[in-house]
C-alpha cells in the first residue's frame, strides 16, 4: 500500500474527528497540520484540478486556510489517539 493509499483509508475511516499529519517540506523543514478529514479535497474555483493521487489539499483548521502536501513526504499521521509512522511503513512496502 502507498502513503498516498494509506492516508486515504485513515482520512476515510476518521469520520469528523482531526486528524494531524507531519510531514517534511521541501525547503527541509517539518511542518505539522490539523485537518478536518471532511474538509479534504480540490480548493472550489480555483479552475485548476491536480491529477497527482500524492497531493493532498486540505484546509489546516489550526489557520483556516488550504494547504497541501505530498503523501511521499508525509513522517507521521495521528487519528483517534493512534499515530502511524509512514516513514518506517514505507521502508517495509520496498
């Protein structure tokens, strides 16, 4: 299963309960987000839809504002109290 597989099926199964994910950015950095798992998806009218199944655009609850990230960047995902280690499951599907 993909990262991109993965945090779909956790996104799916949180129902409205956040979910954070941490994830590396491209500059290096980590950054950590809260999202709402319904308020994922294409940003309405932007005209622009992404065709690449490892974007995730998603509204950060933390600012109220979408973000998106790379589900091969992405070091960790909590959901209901359980934190899954993608970058350890990764190494595994290899």
């Amino acid at each position: 299963m993909t990262n991109a597989q993965l945090i779909s099926e956790i996104l799916s199964s949180a129902g409205s309960t956040f979910v954070s994910v941490v994830f590396e950015k491209k500059d290096g950095t980590q950054r950590k987000i809260t999202i709402n798992p319904k308020q994922y998806g294409e940003v309405k009218g932007t005209g622009v839809k992404c065709s690449d199944p490892n974007i995730f655009r998603v509204v950060d609850t933390k600012i109220g504002q979408w973000r998106s990230f790379d589900a091969r960047r992405v070091i960790s995902v909590t959901s209901k109290g359980d934190t899954v280690d993608l970058l350890s499951a990764e190494a595994s599907h290899d």
